[in-house]
C-alpha cells in the first residue's frame, strides 16, 4: 500500500490547535480536565479571582517553564532546543485562550452534549499528541519532557507517556486538595481519572495508524535548527 506523505511542520500546527481545542472542549464538559492539563487549569482556577489577567493560557506556559527546569536537572544537560519547546508552550497558551473562546459560544446545557464534549475533547487530544510525537518542531514542554526521559532511559514513548499522566493527575489530586480543601474535587474529577487510563493507548494507536498510512518527510530545511 501507497503510503501518503504528511509533512511534519503540518503536523506541529494542526498538533497544537487540536490540543487546544481538546482542552477548551473538555473545560466546557466538566466532567474533569485531562491529567496533564489540570494542574494549570487548578492554577488558573486559583489565580483568576485574584488577577483578572491571568487566563488559562498564562497559567500552561507558567508550569511548562517549571517543568523544563525540572527536566534540565533530570538530564543535567541544556539544549538550546529546550527554549523552542517553550516557546511552543507560549504558542499553545495563545491558541487555548482562543479555543476557551470560540467553545463559550456553544453551552453544553445536557448531559448528552457534555458527554459528546468529553469524548471528543479525549479522542482529538490523543490525535494532536500523536502529531506533535512526529514532528521535529520543539513540542510543547509536556511532550518534550515525555520524548527526552523515554530517549534517555531507552523505554518506548507511550509507555512513559502513561507513567508521565498518572504523576499529573495524583499531583492535580494534591493540588485540588491544598487549593480549595480536602476531598474538594475541583477540576479533577472521573473524567481525568478516564484520560489518565486510556490516553497513552490511544496515543499508541493514533500512532500506528498514522505510521501505516502516511510517511513523515519535512517540507523545510529547519531540522538542523530544533535539534
């Protein structure tokens, strides 16, 4: 079978934008963020009352740049190509603000509707990380962080990917906890529970099917740049 191509600075935009819009869509349902976005949504949620300013976006860039001093130390070492990461980060924080957005529009006033919300806030968000796993752009910290411990350690991406999610949702957990009292679950709730069990399969799937039937090839000379 004919493989297609996919060029992979496609898929770094069409990456971002869909994560965005998982999280916006997931936000809405309220079923419960995914594990690795609820820690910036409970910052968000804790910080907004006080500073007007501060939007869910400010919040993901602000833990990213946490969490890339973390791998710097995890790895002892410092890439250029780590500040690239971030800046994606910024990107993303950008394209979330706009999402949470255009998804206030639509009130997902059922329970029907919140479910429809919540499924395909998973199913497009495993997507979007499956594309940013094949692009050579820096990904956001999240996945950067995922890819360097699985290159560094020799242990396949997925399998790190699900190890990575269940450390976001117990510190969510802790989080939710300490900011609005104990067994107050705000933001953490079944649904990231759901996400924290199924994302890395489905990210492993989302993979195998991309690699079956398209070819990864870069449509820029900019490889040497990112690496």
């Amino acid at each position: 079978m004919k493989k297609h191509v996919f060029y992979t600075e496609f898929a770094y935009i069409i990456g971002l934008f869909f994560l965005a819009m998982s999280a916006a869509l997931m936000e809405a349902a309220n079923f419960g963020m995914s594990m690795v976005v609820a820690p910036a949504y409970l910052l968000y949620l804790k910080l907004s009352p006080i500073f007007s300013f501060f939007t869910f976006g400010m919040a993901e860039y602000t833990l990213q740049a946490i969490l890339l001093i973390v791998l710097i130390i995890v790895l002892r070492k410092f890439k250029i190509y780590f500040l690239f990461s971030f800046v994606t980060a910024v990107i993303y924080g950008f394209m979330l603000d706009g999402c949470m957005w255009i998804v206030s529009f639509i009130t997902p006033n059922t329970l029907a509707v919140r479910m429809v919300f919540f499924v395909l806030g998973i199913i497009i968000g495993s997507f979007s990380i499956s594309c940013l796993f094949h692009t050579y752009i820096a990904p956001e910290v999240y996945e950067l962080f995922v890819k360097e411990i699985a290159l560094k350690y020799q242990k396949k991406i997925h399998r790190i990917k699900m190890c990575y999610d269940c450390t976001s949702c117990v510190i969510a957990i802790i989080m939710s906890f300490y900011f609005f009292g104990l067994w107050h679950f705000e933001g953490v709730k079944i649904g990231t529970i759901i996400c924290a069990v199924v994302n890395g399969w489905l990210i492993g799937r989302f993979s195998t099917v991309l690699e079956k039937f398209f070819v990864f090839k870069d449509g820029l000379k900019l490889r040497k740049y990112f690496s």
